[in-house]
C-alpha cells in the first residue's frame, strides 16, 4: 500500500487547505444546470469547513442516493439532494429520503445555496 505525504496528497487535490471559495450560479437568463447548483453547493459547504462528498450514481450504488453527503466539523450528516427549480424526486429518491429520515437522519432536497444556508439557520448550525 502507497502512502501519500500531506503535501503529495495536496498537489493531487486529494486533501486541501483552503477550499474554492464559494461561487454563484450564473446562468445568463437560463435556468441553473443541476451540476452547477451542486458545484455551488459543495463550494458553499466546504467554504464553511464541512467534508462534503459528491456521491455519484453508478450500477453499483444504491438507487436513489443522495447527490451529496456533508459532515459538519462536529459530525452532524447531512444528505442533500440537489435539483433545478422544477425538479422533481424520483421514486427511488424518495425511498431514499424515507429511510434517511426514519433513522433520524437528515435529509434535504436544495435548489440553490440559499437553501442549504436556510436549512442550516433553522437546524441551529
């Protein structure tokens, strides 16, 4: 097994000081591309110190996942599901949310970053 020095780690992107600092959606009078919402989101995120994975769906993963899982610094989860302003839940996604949320997890569908950061004023974080 290979071990990556913390510099090594950084120059791969593996590991970072200093995350992107946080970008606006712009969109030139069109709506938002999901992947745009969620770059945002996780720049938004991890400007304020959570670990935020993308969680990518593939033949392999659960049905349903959702699009981000963010650890705050005190290890509070959160699973975020990311849509355009019209989209929907799938099924599947709302299966997932359902059983994320029957363990007491938390879970939310955002639209934009402002809801991450409404979500999080009213959580108490």
């Amino acid at each position: 097994m290979t071990r990556l020095s913390v510099r090594q780690a950084q120059q791969l992107g593996i590991l970072t000081d200093k995350p992107e600092r946080p970008r606006k959606v712009r969109t030139k009078g069109r709506a938002p591309k999901e992947s745009e919402i969620r770059a945002a989101i996780r720049d938004w995120l991890r400007w304020h110190k959570w670990f935020v994975i993308i969680n990518y769906q593939t033949a392999l993963s659960h049905k349903g996942l959702a699009d981000l899982t963010a650890v705050s610094p005190d290890g509070r989860t959160l699973w975020i599901e990311v849509k355009t302003p019209n989209g929907r839940l799938s099924e599947h996604q709302e299966k997932f949310r359902d059983e994320i949320l029957i363990r007491k997890g938390e879970y939310l569908v955002a639209r934009s970053v402002e809801d991450v950061e409404e979500y999080l004023k009213l959580t108490g974080v």
